[in-house]
C-alpha cells in the first residue's frame, strides 16, 4: 500500500506538470524585409522533467513572398495572414483542439525596424490587430498583451536567436557550460542587416546579450550590422557608383548583364577580383579601432576558426556549388571567379529556374560575403558552413528556433 501511495503521488505530480505546462505546438512568423516566413513547432508537454530543456520538432515552414512593409499587407491584412494560416494548415494540419492551445507569435526585424518611429508604430499596430483577428477566426490564440507577442524585435535579439539557433539543434545547449571553443560563431546574412554572434572566453566590453544557461550568465557578443544586408548593401554600392564613387561597381555583375534589369546603363563586366577590391574599398575603415573589426566596430577575437553561415550566405555558396559543406572559405574565390565571368544568356540558361533579378545579383553577393567575413577576422583558412540545415534538421539554422527556445525557457 505504501508502495501504491508513492505511485500515485509521482503520477499527480507528472499530470500536474503536464496541466501547468505550455502549450504543445507554437508559431513563431519571422517578419522578415523580404517576406514573411512561419514556423511550427512541437515540444515535450512537461519540459521541466529534463531540467528546462524542451525538446523542439520543427514540423514545417511556410513563407509569404511578400514583406508585412510591402502593400499587398496594407491593402488587406487580414487576408495576408489568413493566406498564411492556410500554408501552414496545407503543410501540417493541427486539430481543433491542439489549435485552441497553440499561440502564436510575430517578431519584425530589420525592414521593419529601419522604417521612421511613426510609420513603424503606425504598422506594428496594424500587424496586431490583423494577426489576431486572423489567428483567432483560425482557432490560434496570441496570448496578452499583444505588444510582447507581436513586436519588433532588437538586431541584437535577431542575432542572439539565430546564435542560439544553432547551438541547439547541434546539442551544445546541454553542456553543462559553454565556451568559445564548445560553441559555434552564427553569421547570418539578411536583406537590410546582416548579424553576428559567438561566445567570447572573455566576456566582451561592448555589445555583450545576456543569455543564462544552467545558473550562469553569459555574454554572447552580438551585433547587428544596420544596412549591411544583401539588399540595402547592394543598393548603397549602386548608389555610389551613380555618383561616380565606384567605378568598378560594374565588375559586380556577370558579362554583359544589365543592371538594374529596367535601365542598362550599366553592363555586367564580370570581374570578381576588382568586384572584390571596391567592395572592400567601400566597407572597410582606413584605421579601425584597437579589437575591432575591419568596419570599424568593437569585437573580440573569435576564438575558433569554424563558423555556421546561414540565411542569405546560404543562397549564394549555393549557386556556386559550396553549400551544406564545411570548406575553407579561400574555396570561395574559383567558382566565385568563374560565376561572375560567365556571359549573362549562358548563365540564364545554366540556371532555368532562378529568378532573373537574383541571378543577377550573386557575383556581388559573393564578393560582399567574402568581405564581411574577412571583416570579422576571419581568413582563407577559416572553415565555414553556408547551410540552411542544421545537424539534420531543414530550416533548422533560422533564427525562429532561437525565439522559440527563448519563449519556452524564458532564459
């Protein structure tokens, strides 16, 4: 009887657990400044039984090739999200009744947060009120108050997430500590930022995240990088090169390709190296400051030589054939080379299924990425990752997974 009492005793404390826990799936939507990407997430119902550590499945993801900042949102937002809803439900169905307890969450980043105070409040706004009544007439629910659920989040945060990220789904959150060397250094590469995140073995001066994990504080070093996404960097070059700061901006474009594809006043020349060169030129401080990078910005010394690259630097080892594969980032240069040099209709038809715009764009992005990677210290014996997968898991390497982690744990 005794032995029966101390049974029951475990199995009210197991449903007890279980009642109090949070929800079973979860929604995290990145507002991103080219579209708007959804996840959805499963995690054990009782994740205090393995000492705080939720075990996430990421079931799918779902995109809106739209950003919230473009107008099709303006015109009927509701209707943006509902056509998100209904992607996700097409890509993993959930019953009633799981819907009932799943919230939902949407963090805006970078096109979001660089627009003017009053046009972004005017916006957050209006993405609270359409996604909730969205979610709502879909059987989600956000939970209170919106302003927390529903936001804009910090670059900072962005890169603390996409840090936390991969270190998740690659189990180095379950050391009992963590270090520069137990720990993988994130870049990842957006449309209007591009962020930077690793553990330094001293704790940095500047630009530190608080992040606890087993008891201790630590400091990440993270920074955001405004206007240094693929898009914002590109049109700052272009603008320059128009007001002639630039003239081997040209050389950025694959032979004989006009850019932009509306006006040809410039002809793709197709030159890596020079590409290469002026990028640097125009991105690099003359006389950075003492442990700094080379854009002139406080950052300590990455302790290792590895790091995972994903988002935007994804795409583009991609089309050169170097993705989902740890290489030394000296191997960037041949195909990087051969891409740019490669006439404009060979390119079009070695590459049928790309969109024009954006094959038009790689050469410059492999120069750009080879020097913000330079940048940060990094040299062509460093091993990188471009990949959009981690340990595995597709999508893993966003930074959804860190939010979500963040959500669960409150950490």
């Amino acid at each position: 009887m005794k032995f029966r009492f101390i049974f029951i005793t475990i199995i009210g404390l197991c449903f007890s657990l279980a009642s109090v826990a949070a929800p079973e799936h979860i929604i995290v939507m990145d507002g991103g400044s080219t579209s708007t990407r959804a996840f959805l997430f499963s995690y054990e119902e009782t994740p205090l039984a393995q000492d705080d550590y939720p075990e996430l499945t990421l079931h799918t993801k779902v995109s809106y090739k739209l950003p919230v900042t473009d107008p099709v949102f303006s015109n009927d937002p509701v209707a943006y999200f509902d056509t998100v809803f209904a992607s996700l439900n097409d890509q993993y169905a959930l019953t009633s009744e799981q819907r009932a307890q799943t919230p939902v969450y949407f963090m805006a980043t970078a096109g979001v947060r660089g627009l003017p105070e009053e046009e972004q409040d005017t916006l957050i706004n209006s993405i609270q009120d359409s996604l909730d009544i969205s979610a709502q007439a879909q059987g989600y629910y956000i939970e209170q108050p919106l302003t927390q659920s529903v936001r804009v989040i910090s670059g900072s945060e962005e890169g603390l997430y996409a840090w936390l990220s991969t270190q998740y789904w690659n189990d180095l959150l379950k050391q009992p500590t963590l270090t520069g060397n137990n720990t993988e250094p994130v870049m990842e590469m957006g449309g209007s930022s591009t962020q930077i995140g690793f553990l330094p073995n001293k704790a940095p001066t500047e630009h530190g995240f608080p992040y606890q994990h087993n008891d201790i504080e630590y400091l990440p070093y993270i920074y955001s990088y405004a206007n240094f996404g693929n898009e914002a960097r590109l049109a700052t070059l272009y603008a320059l090169y128009q007001n002639n700061k630039i003239p081997d901006f040209p050389a950025c474009f694959p032979v004989d390709a006009p850019y932009p594809l509306t006006d040809p006043q410039l002809i793709g020349e197709g030159d890596f190296q020079r590409c290469q060169a002026a990028v640097q030129k125009a991105t690099y401080v003359a006389n950075p400051c003492e442990n700094c990078s080379k854009m002139g910005v406080y950052q300590p010394r990455i302790v290792t030589d590895r790091a995972t690259l994903t988002s935007g630097y994804f795409y583009t080892f991609n089309i050169l054939g170097l993705s989902r594969q740890r290489i030394n980032l000296a191997k960037l240069e041949k195909p990087a080379t051969n891409f740019c040099a490669t006439d404009w209709e060979t390119l079009k038809k070695k590459h049928p299924t790309e969109t024009e715009s954006i094959l038009l764009e790689y050469c410059f992005y492999a120069a750009w990425h080879d020097t913000v990677l330079r940048g940060y210290g990094f040299d062509g014996g460093s091993m990188v990752l471009a990949t959009e997968t981690i340990n595995g898991v597709k999508d893993g390497a966003d930074w959804a997974t860190g939010a979500t982690w963040v959500i669960l744990t409150g950490r």
